[in-house]
C-alpha cells in the first residue's frame, strides 16, 4: 500500500509541476505534454527510478480507453464545427502522420547507420591490434 501511494504521489507531482510551468510560459502549452516530457526525461536521466512509477503507470495503462471517453464526448459538443472542416481536419491528420513515419523511419535508420560504423571501426581497431601481435 505504501509504494501506491508513493507512486501516486509521484505522478501528481509532476502533474503539478506541468501545471505551474503551463501557467508561467509565455505561449500555451498544454500541461499535460509538459508533465509527460518531464516524465520522460526524469525517467531516461535516471533522476527518477521505474519502481517509482510502474504500479500507477500499468493501472493507467490498462484503462486508457476510458480516459479517452471525456475528450471524445466533449468533441462532440463541436460537431458542426468538425463537419465544417472535416477535409482540412483529415488531410491534416494524414499529412502529419506521413511526415512523422518518414522522419521516424529516416532518423532510425541514420542512428543504425551510425551504431553499425561505430561497432565497425571499434571491430577493425581489435583486428588491426591483433595482427599486430601476431607479428
């Protein structure tokens, strides 16, 4: 009971802290990509450890359709405005994730490239010491 609480805590302090950082940016942001980012980086530098999270995080997961619920009912309340400008909508939908598959798939393959030069050159380096042994 006590690590829930602890993860729970955890996670609204973020929530907070997205909340307060939203409020004194100059442009509009959405807390919520604030808080998810602070999370993300929080978790990748190692300054917040996954233990500290995992319990919480696997409870949201599993009901996240019915998180989506409120947005989708609330859209709704703008139907007009959505049939109004369903074509700029969907092309819009469909042009961003075009270009986000292309830049995911050209950035992936140019990390693999490099991963594969590094792993050749520090392979070539261990031969080239080798054969100097050898002699």
């Amino acid at each position: 009971m006590k690590i829930w609480l602890y993860n729970i805590f955890t996670i609204f302090c973020f929530v907070i802290l997205s909340r307060g950082i939203s409020l004194l940016l100059p442009v509009e942001l959405p807390s919520s990509i604030i808080g998810l980012l602070l999370l993300f980086f929080a978790l990748s530098s190692g300054m917040l450890k996954k233990k500290y999270v995992a319990k919480v995080c696997l409870q949201l997961n599993r009901y996240i359709g019915i998180l989506f619920v409120p947005a989708g009912v609330a859209l709704m309340g703008y139907f007009d405005l959505v049939q109004q400008n369903l074509l700029p909508l969907v092309m819009a939908s469909f042009i961003g994730t075009v270009v986000i598959f292309l830049s995911v798939g050209h950035t992936y393959c140019y990390l693999n490239r490099a991963s594969a030069s590094k792993s050749n050159k520090a392979l070539n380096e261990k031969l080239n010491e080798k054969q100097g042994d050898d002699k």
